[in-house]
C-alpha cells in the first residue's frame, strides 16, 4: 500500500530524515518508535505532505504522491491524527468530527462513518454538543482519532495517540486501534514514545534514531530485542 523510498527531509541545514525507507502492507500496523528528535513526527508529515522531502520518494497505491499536496493526499486516502490532538478547541465534538469529513459529499455515507465512529467512541455521542476544548485529554483524542476516520481513510497515520494520558485511558485507546484495525481492516501506522504498547499493538516496527532507521522486524521479535529492551523498554 505504501512504499517510503529513501527519504530525506530538512528544517533549514538540518537533516531531520535521512534516507529512511519503510512499507505499509494492506490491513498492517506498522508502529514507529525512537527518542524525542528521533524523525518520527517528520516522517509522518512527510507521508501526509505536511512537509516537502529533499530527496527520495513515496508511493501510494502504486502511485508517487511526494509531489502532490497534503489535500490530494487526504483524498486519496491518508489521514492524519497529530500529535498533541489539536482540536478546534470553540467548536463542539459534533462539528471537530465533521470537518474531518469535509471531502465526504455522499451525506448517507457520512453519517454511516459518524455512526461508526460513536461505536467505537461511545463516550463522544454524550459530549457531542460539548465545546471540544472543555473536554478531558482522553476525550479530546478520541476526537482527534474520530475526527481523521471521518475521512474514511485506507491508511491513518497516529502521531503519539497516548501522550499525556492516564493509564486506564491508553489501555482504552490501544484497545480501540486494535478494534479499528481488526474491523476494518485499516491500515495504520503508529508513532509512539510508549514502546510497550506500539510494540505489541504493531506487525511490524521500526525504531527510528537520529532520523534514520536502526532496528526493523515483527513488533514481538522486537520486543524481545537485548537492545530495544535496554534502549526503549526500560529492562
């Protein structure tokens, strides 16, 4: 589904990605794990065209998208849930999760994903007329979440879905990625500081370290690498 080849991207002097390349397969999740400054977040927005690279490819769906715009993308079926939730804070849930669904003209099939989305977000449907701003961080991700599904996306990109919050509620959004994935058959790629919980959620991973990548396999041989254990795990 999705073929990184290579890629570079800059800020200014600085090489925050340098020749990384990674694939997505149909219905995979692939997770992406590293220290803050790793690449990690440059590397999604790179795949959504948040950021231009300077050098390499990507493809989607056979086709090479690095030249065209983060719009386009979305159309084509990328969705992004970024990092920190960034949520439109005066806007009620309702509305946050409609404008994820804005290039969505069939308005049955709108309301078929919104459906979808409250299955998978009950919570949502009690504060749906609720200013998005007032609501707790679990609450605000599940409508960050939400809002990038109304998309109807093949492929979501997760910049960091458990940062910031309560134990109880990342089990619970964890939970519900493996749900989405399951259902739907999404593809998903997840980056996250919680090595733990990307590892084992993911069938494949790549560990990411000053913009490159250092470590690739299956999420469980992974976790059971010496060296991610040591490195990332803690052990």
């Amino acid at each position: 589904m999705l073929d990184v080849r290579g890629i570079s991207v800059c800020y200014g002097p600085l090489t925050a990605v340098r020749n990384l390349s990674l694939s997505v397969a149909d219905g995979a999740i692939v997770s992406l794990i590293g220290s803050n400054g790793a690449g990690k977040t440059t590397t999604m927005k790179a795949i959504i065209g948040l950021k231009p690279v300077s050098g390499g490819e990507i493809h989607f769906d056979g086709e090479r998208i690095d030249g065209v715009s983060a719009s386009q993308r979305v159309g084509r079926g990328i969705a992004l849930s970024p990092e920190g939730r960034r949520v439109f804070p005066q806007m009620s849930v309702l509305d946050n999760l409609l404008v994820g669904g804005y290039s969505q003209r069939d308005k049955a099939q709108q309301k078929k994903t919104l459906d979808q989305i409250y299955g998978y977000f009950p919570r949502l449907v009690e504060r749906r007329s609720q200013m998005a701003g007032s609501l707790s961080g679990g609450e605000q991700q599940m409508v960050a979440i939400g809002r990038a599904l109304m998309a109807r996306p093949r492929l979501l990109l997760l910049d960091e879905p458990s940062l910031g919050l309560a134990p109880i509620i990342v089990d619970e959004i964890a939970r519900i990625i493996g749900e989405i994935n399951r259902d739907i058959g999404m593809s998903i790629i997840l980056v996250e500081q919680n090595a733990k919980l990307a590892l084992n959620l993911c069938h494949e991973a790549f560990v990411l370290e000053t913009g490159a990548v250092a470590l690739s396999g299956k999420g469980q041989e992974l976790l059971a690498s010496d060296y991610v254990r040591r490195a990332y795990l803690g052990i």
